[in-house]
C-alpha cells in the first residue's frame, strides 16, 4: 500500500502582521520533525504556485488568517465548501486565489482527496512583521491545535 500524503500548506502575507500567521505557522513546523508522510510548505500568497506541489496529496490542511467575528487567536476549522454557504465570505484575496486553485484542481481530477482550512482569527492587520500581542499570547495553544489536526488527518487517512 502506497504511503499517503499530509500537506500542511500555511498562506498569508507576513508583511501584514496577522495576516502572515499561516506563514509563521509553518515555518514553525517545518523547524520541528515531523511525522513520516508529513509535508509543509510555506504559501505566502501565491496559492495557484502551491498548489503544484499539492496536487499528489490526499489530505490538504491550509493555515491562514481567517475573519470570523471571534476573539484573536480563535481557530476555526472548515472545508472550503463551507465558506459558500456563510455571507459575508471569511476568505481574504489569497485565500480567493486559492478556492480558484482548488476548484482548477478538482477540474483536473488533482483535487487532495480532503482539504481543511484551520482559520485563525486576526487582531491587527496593518504594515509590521510581528504578530500581535494577543496572537503570540496565544501561539502554543494554536500551534497545539494545528498539531491535533495533522494527527486527526492520518489518522483518518489510516482507516481508508
């Protein structure tokens, strides 16, 4: 039996303080070992770029900032196909690019058999580099968080 993919794709634009905490996210992981079958990449806001690298893949966890009306540093976990059924959409402009990348995808027959997006709620999003105060508060419980779901995903993916 093939070994099975977990891609952890983390997007956002680290000029723009939360909105970079995809990116801070998964340069944190790829610091740490991972477990075997186990990838992260670094999107930054060209999502039609990485998703080259994911098209093989059979569970895709995207990072990101995400709006969604809770406290900073809130994690909200969706399927893509969730965000069409809220108004206003949670998706900023990457993560529009990236829903156009996935349905190309899926078009394709290339689409990762799941895909799940962990949302973390923003505070700032304005010129700077650093997270805001809250969300480095609050980073061990969201890298923690991001962590359960790479393990959720193979585990799921053992029972295929």
């Amino acid at each position: 039996m093939e070994s099975q993919r977990v891609v952890v794709l983390g997007v956002g634009n680290l000029l723009l303080r939360d909105e970079g905490i995809g990116v801070h996210l998964a340069r944190a992981l790829q610091a740490e070992p991972l477990p075997k079958g186990v990838e992260v990449i670094d999107g930054g806001t060209a999502a039609w770029e990485a998703l080259d690298f994911v098209r093989a893949t059979d569970w895709l966890i995207i990072l990101d900032a995400v709006r969604g009306g809770g406290a900073p540093g809130t994690v909200y976990r969706f399927r893509p196909e969730d965000v069409l059924l809220r108004e206003p959409p949670m998706f900023s402009l990457h993560q529009l690019d990236l829903w156009q990348a996935l349905q190309m995808a899926e078009l394709l027959g290339r689409r990762p058999r799941e895909v799940r997006i962990l949302g973390i709620e923003p505070k700032e999003i304005g010129w700077g580099l650093d997270l805001s105060e809250e969300l480095q508060r609050r980073w061990p419980l969201i890298l923690e968080r991001v962590r359960e779901e790479i393990e959720q995903a193979q585990a799921d993916l053992s029972e295929i």
